[in-house]
C-alpha cells in the first residue's frame, strides 16, 4: 500500500478515458443534489473533501467488464474503491448533466458568510440573471474569466455596484477547483481476496 496525490482533474480524466474504473462491488451514483451542492461549497472554500481509495491491480478481476483475459491491462491506473460519489458528482456537473443543473453567483449573496450561497441549482430566478453562470461553463477547457466578463460588461446595470475583480478572481477560484490536489491511497496487491 502507497500514498499518492493527484488533482481531481487528473482523477477524472482517468475516468473519462478508461483508466480508473469502478468495480461491480460498487453502488450506483446515490448522492442527492443537495450533496452535490455542498461538494462544490466545500471545493470552492478550499475545505477538506477527503481522500481517495485506488486498487492498483496489474491484472483484472474476474467478473469486472474492464478485460476478462486475466493479461496485463495497459494504461491502467486502478479501481476507484473510495471516492465514487464524490468524483461522479464533480463529472456530471462539469459533463452539464440534466439532473445537476448547478449555478454559481458571481456575487456574494450572504451578508454574514461571505461565500455562502454562492451555489444554486437553475431556476426561472437564476437561470438568465448575467450575474449567475452555469457551473459547467466554468469548468469547461474552453471557459476564459476574461470572455466572460467581457460579455457581462455589456449589461452596465447588472455589473453597476459590483468589482470585475471580485468577479475575476471568484471565477478563477472556482475554475481551478479542478485543480485540488487528493490524496490516495494505492492499494496495489493483485490478490483481490486481500
């Protein structure tokens, strides 16, 4: 058994490409948005969200669909034993699935706490407010802060006591979310009756 890091990015590209799956053994996605919501809370406000489990196998488990053969599996990196419902969260948000339709307000919409609520579901309330952006666009390869904040420019009321910069920086924060690196631990024994 190891100790590892890697982003929540790198994480989920694994997913994306094949690299990281989960085993049988693992439950559906259970989570409810609210979960999800607060996931998000924490990643912005750069709270702990725990750590990760990966087997490392270097062959495959009988009965998993990955390969049946039993050969050497090539760019595999493990099965996500902990860790699931936190990293499909962060996939189906950043994948703009219909069920997790998250919102961030560029502004703080808390007096006390100034980072709370930043994080709403779309609603007919949100949803074309210039001052609310779609989670999903945020976390987008092809998401520029600076673009962005050109096309809000245009709406001069929406933007009329707010900072460009507060904004700037808010979207930065949550774009490089991605970005937090997780500890993992690697089990890397290929017996999977241990």
């Amino acid at each position: 058994m190891g100790n590892a890091t890697k982003s929540l990015r790198a994480l989920i590209s694994h997913i994306d490409t094949g690299e990281l799956v989960l085993p049988e053994i693992q439950r559906d996605f259970v989570w409810n948005k609210q979960n999800v919501l607060l996931l998000f809370d924490s990643l912005y406000r750069e709270l702990p969200i725990g750590s990760m489990l990966v087997w490392k196998a270097k062959t495959s488990v009988p009965k998993k669909k990955i390969n049946k053969t039993g050969k050497h599996i090539q760019n595999f990196y493990g099965y996500l034993l902990d860790g699931q419902q936190r990293l499909m969260a962060i996939k189906k948000v950043r994948d703009n699935d219909d069920k997790y339709p998250l919102m961030f307000s560029l502004i703080p919409r808390n007096g006390t706490d100034f980072d709370a609520d930043r994080f709403q579901y779309a609603s007919k309330k949100n949803v074309n407010d210039p001052l609310f952006v779609k989670v999903s666009d945020v976390l987008s390869d092809s998401f520029s802060p600076i673009v962005f904040l050109d096309k809000i420019r245009k709406n001069k009321d929406a933007l009329n006591h707010v900072s460009v910069d507060s904004i700037h920086a808010a979207l930065s924060r949550l774009q490089h979310s991605q970005d937090y690196i997780i500890g993992i631990i690697e089990f890397d024994e290929d017996d999977y009756r241990k």
